[in-house]
C-alpha cells in the first residue's frame, strides 16, 4: 500500500484549526460555514414543522415551479429514495401536491401548495434575526463581501472553473 503513495511529503498537513494552511483548509473552512449555517437555518425551520431537506425542496418550487422528482433530486443532491421521503413529507404536511405529467404516465411534478408558500414566505420571516446573528461578528461590508465572494465561488463564470 505505502509503495503506492507519493515519497515527497507536504510542507503542511490538514488540522482543520483556524489558521489551518494544508491545501485542504479552504475546504473545511466551508464545511465548517455550512455547519454554522445549517444550524442556524436549521432553528429558524424547527418551529415550522420543517428540515432543511425539506426546505431545499421548496426552495427548487418556488424557483422552478412544478418540477420532477429526478430533477428535485439533481437540484438538492439528493437520491432517488431520499428525494422521495422528502416528498412524501412535504405532501402529508399539504405543502406540496404530485401532479401528472402529460404524455408520461409514470412521471409526477411536485407543485408547492399556497399552504407550503405561505409556510416558505413564514421561514423567511423567522431567518431573519438569525441570519443577522450568523454574521454578527462581521462588519456589514465585510457580511457583503462574504456573501459576494462565496457567490462567485458557488456559481463561477462559464469556463471559469
């Protein structure tokens, strides 16, 4: 196995602390936001009745309007069999509906319900004060600049990356 391995060694390992200079510190610098991030949506949707799995779902709805399960699935990263639980819990909840595809028997679009925007519009709402409180410790140009680096990151220009 060792034989396998590259013989050079790396000036820096991965500590995943801050400071962290390994060629993997951008990496857990994200993982780390996401965490901080997801547990900040993640009690603003608590009171909802709602994960952030679900949220996802209706985020695509809302944007896309009736969308296909396989492609609910691409668009939240998620698999068949998941997409398909989340769904199933979003139907039993009234915020969304399956409705046939016209010419394909065996597709159904999901469709959010005026209950699941209203409920949509509500964890908006309740993000507020606590996306305020994510970024607290920034200044408010440096929560902006944030927000508009890791935009250019998350969705790079054609042929940029």
């Amino acid at each position: 196995m060792s034989a396998d391995l590259p013989h050079h060694t790396t000036a820096s390992r991965a500590t995943g602390r801050a400071g962290d200079t390994s060629p993997f510190a951008l990496g857990l610098l994200l993982r780390r936001a996401h965490w901080r991030a997801a547990a900040v949506m993640t009690e603003a949707l608590r009171p909802l009745g709602i994960e952030l799995r679900h949220f996802a779902v209706l985020i695509v709805l809302v944007d896309c309007g009736p969308t296909v399960q396989r492609d609910l699935a691409a668009a939240t990263g998620s698999d068949k069999a998941g997409i398909m639980r989340v769904v199933d819990d979003l139907e039993r909840k009234g915020l969304v509906v399956r409705k046939a595809v016209p010419g394909d028997r065996r597709v159904r679009a999901v469709e959010i319900t005026p209950q699941g925007l209203e409920l949509f519009d509500a964890a908006h709402v309740a993000a507020e004060p606590l996306a305020e409180r994510l970024v607290g410790e920034l200044g408010s140009d440096e929560a902006e600049r944030l927000k508009d680096l890791l935009t250019r990151f998350a969705y790079p220009v054609e042929g940029g990356a």
